[in-house]
C-alpha cells in the first residue's frame, strides 16, 4: 500500500505593506519566561522546519492581523497567493470545576496570590497550577487546536506557527493572557483570587491580620516582604506594632505617617515598562511608530519623577549616579 502527498512548487510569499513583524530580529522570540514557556511547549510538540518557517514569516511582516477573542486566536497570514489565509488557534478552556480547583489552589498560596493581585504573573505559578493536575501551558496536541486555510496538509503549516510567533510576544506584554486564552479574563481571576483571600481573612482574623497562622509563619508578614515586595511597594511601619489592620480602622489616621523608605529599579526593561505593557501600536503618527517617539520621553520624566522623590534637582548624570548608590534606603515602586 503507498501513500500519496501532495508536492507544492516552492514560491515567495507575497509581500505585505504595513505587516506586524515580530519584534526580535534573530534569535529565538520572546523575552520573559511566559512567552518562552508557551515557545517551548509549541516547539515540542511541532515541526521544527515548519516552526523555523513560520518565524522568518513573523519577521517579513507576513500577518496581517492578529485578534485574541473569546479565547480564539483569529489571523489573517499571508502567503505565495493573493488572499491571505485564515488561521485560528485555540487552547482547550478549562471547566468551571477544573478552575475552581486552580483558584483554590493558587489562593492557598498568599505570597503568589499577592504577587498576581498586583499584576504580575511570578514563574512558580506554573508549578502551583500543576498541583492540580492540570498544565497552564499546552503540553500535547489535545491541548490545542489549530486550522489555516492554506492547502498545506502539515500542521502546524508555517502560517500557523508565524501566528504562533506572534501570539508568544503578546505574552510579553501580557502574562495574564494564558489564562485568558484557557478560559478565565484577567479580571475573572483577578476577582476569583479576592474572594478567596478575603475568605481566609474573615474565617481566621488572626492569620489575616498578621499574615501568618498560630505558630505559623505566612510570607506576606516577614520583614516587611510578601505582598509588598510582590507589588513593588516599599514597607512602611505602620501605626502601632502588633495592631491588627481591620476594614473598620484602615482609613483612619493614628498617628504620624511613617517614613517611607523608596528605590528606583533601574535598566531598560523597568524604564519602559509601561510602553511593553501598551504593545505594538495598531498606527503610526506621520509614518513614525509611537514607540520611537515616546522613548525620549521616558528618560527625562523618570528623572523628573527621581528630582520629586528626593525633594531636590538633579543634573542627568547626577541622577543615574544616585540610583546606583545603595545606602538601604530605597522604595521600588510603579515604573514610569
């Protein structure tokens, strides 16, 4: 018995004016450890010719669109013919028990609950959501579903993995999107988390008032680390030691406010955060990216930013000076 395949005559896509391109030029795609996770799982169980195609395909410019909807990925690719193909991908959602699971999970653990209620998605969840038994990130063929409209029989095709490309650098602009793209919104597990915690703090006061369990130690109360470590805040001692903060006596003022020690994390990556959170912009300003106008901005409102925090100017080599000085006062914050 012999098996037929179709042959295809090998042609150069057709170029595409105004395309996304991925942002990495050479190299593997994607910079933080979610989009090389989601990369690596893909990797795994693909073609790695076929995946190595798609990236070069990422890099032309050769995606036209790329929409994130009810957990589907929907792309617009364009290939050697005149219309584009249509390529969707979608990772298997989670049931609501499964999730119930998860957040019951996650929740247990106060200091990566405090790190995801700020907004930041901390490597260990992975681990934490395995305890489940269930994968975060799709880890076989039955975790995910792809079609192209391409003739290619292979999948992925390469118009699938250059969405794939993509798809992982919108994770470096959103960790938060995994979950999305399993079946829970930012603000669903945002909201599933709060509840949970607050449970805890109103069946044991003591525990959620100190941060710790009797004869316990919880991480969110030591030394001043936990939650505001995990959401960039410097401690501040607080009014009395040992009083327990309750929703009745949390607005009210007993006292002089305590210093407030502060730090500026320095290097690119916290500099520009806020426009890695933006991602690429759907236009430009007189054919220029916003990007490109925005980044010297950045510079000079964070040292402004620096001037106001210690109550004095700064020249521009005085205040990169300053950061690197560690006198063990320092705040870390928002980023500018």
């Amino acid at each position: 018995m012999s098996y037929w395949y179709p042959s295809y005559e090998k042609t150069s896509p057709i170029a595409v004016k105004n395309g996304i391109k991925a942002k990495s030029k050479r190299g593997a795609i994607g910079d933080k450890w979610w989009s090389k996770r989601f990369i690596s799982a893909l990797e795994r169980m693909g073609n790695a010719a076929r995946l190595q195609r798609g990236r070069s395909y990422a890099r032309k410019g050769q995606v036209i669109s790329l929409l994130i909807q009810n957990g589907c990925v929907e792309s617009k690719v364009q290939g050697s013919r005149r219309s584009p193909y249509s390529v969707s991908i979608r990772l298997r959602s989670f049931t609501e028990s499964e999730w119930t699971r998860i957040f019951d999970t996650m929740a247990s653990e106060a200091l990566y609950s405090a790190q995801l209620l700020a907004g930041e998605v901390p490597a260990e969840i992975e681990e934490i959501v395995g305890k489940t038994g269930f994968s975060l990130f799709p880890d076989s063929h039955k975790d995910i579903t792809t079609a192209c409209s391409c003739p290619d029989w292979e999948n992925p095709c390469k118009h699938i993995a250059a969405a794939y490309y993509l798809l992982a650098e919108r994770f470096d602009n959103d960790p938060f999107l995994i979950f999305q793209l399993r079946g829970k919104t930012k603000d669903e597990v945002l909201a599933a988390l709060r509840s949970r915690r607050k449970k805890v703090s109103d069946e044991h006061p003591t525990q959620a008032s100190t941060g710790s369990p009797a004869g316990g130690s919880d991480p969110l109360s030591r030394s001043g680390e936990g939650e505001a470590a995990a959401t960039g805040l410097g401690r501040t001692v607080g009014a009395k030691a040992g009083a327990a903060v309750t929703a009745d006596r949390f607005w009210k003022n007993e006292g002089e406010p305590a210093e407030i020690a502060f730090s500026i994390t320095d290097g690119l990556e916290a500099e520009f955060a806020a426009l890695q959170l933006c991602g690429e912009a759907p236009f430009t300003i007189r054919g220029a990216d916003p990007v490109d106008i925005l980044l010297p901005v950045y510079p000079a409102a964070r040292k402004r930013a620096y001037e106001m925090a210690i109550g004095s100017m700064l020249s521009e080599e005085d205040a990169y000076s300053e950061e690197e000085c560690d006198d063990g006062n320092n705040m870390s914050g928002d980023h500018i």
